[in-house]
C-alpha cells in the first residue's frame, strides 16, 4: 500500500482499488491511503462478504464492485468454474420461475 499511496502522490495513478480482500485487510490498506473500491463476488453463491465486508465498507466510503461470472469459461470463482456451472444454471432457472411466479424479477 505505501508504494501504491506513493504513486498516487506522484499523479501516476488517480485511486486504488482492492480485490477480493477481507475486511481487516481493507483496514489495513485504508489506513494507509483511502481505497476507493473493493472488487468481489456477490451472488445468491456467495453471501459471506454481508457479514463483515459491507459494513466495513460502508463505515469508511469505499464501494464494492461486483465480480459476476456466469460462463463456463471462468476460472478461480465458485460460481463460474465448470464443475458448477450446470448445477448452478439449473438453482438459476427455477429461482427465476419462482421469482416470476411471485411477480417479481430475479437478476443475478
């Protein structure tokens, strides 16, 4: 983080950004220099960032982008890796009928 905080008092780079981070590592590098964004998945699959990333991130301003991987091309994300992905398509489709069923809309 500090040769990051360095390059952006030099104007090489604008803001810094992390991905895929916990939240005690999002407070470390926070204290350093503000990190603008934190880079994870957040899905129906993976809920577990809600118990201690949100609130972190809400607390200091940083937001959270959403890594969304549905093909089976992905690699190194649940969600997306082969094995998964059919299994998962199929959790998909009938969350989308029920959804539909209710009158509401489903996106992932």
């Amino acid at each position: 983080m500090g040769e990051l905080k360095k390059l952006v008092e030099e104007g090489k780079i604008k803001y810094i950004g992390l991905s895929e981070a916990c939240a005690s590592t999002i407070r470390r590098a926070h204290a350093v220099h503000p990190i603008t964004a934190v880079q994870m998945e957040w899905s129906l699959w993976t809920r577990d960032l809600e118990e201690e990333v949100v609130p972190t991130c809400r607390e200091l301003g940083i937001g959270i982008v959403l890594i969304v991987l549905l093909d089976e091309d992905s690699s190194g994300v649940s969600l997306g890796q082969a094995e998964n992905f059919e299994h998962n398509k199929l959790v998909f489709e009938k969350l989308n009928l029920m959804a539909a069923r209710k009158g509401c809309t489903f996106r992932n």
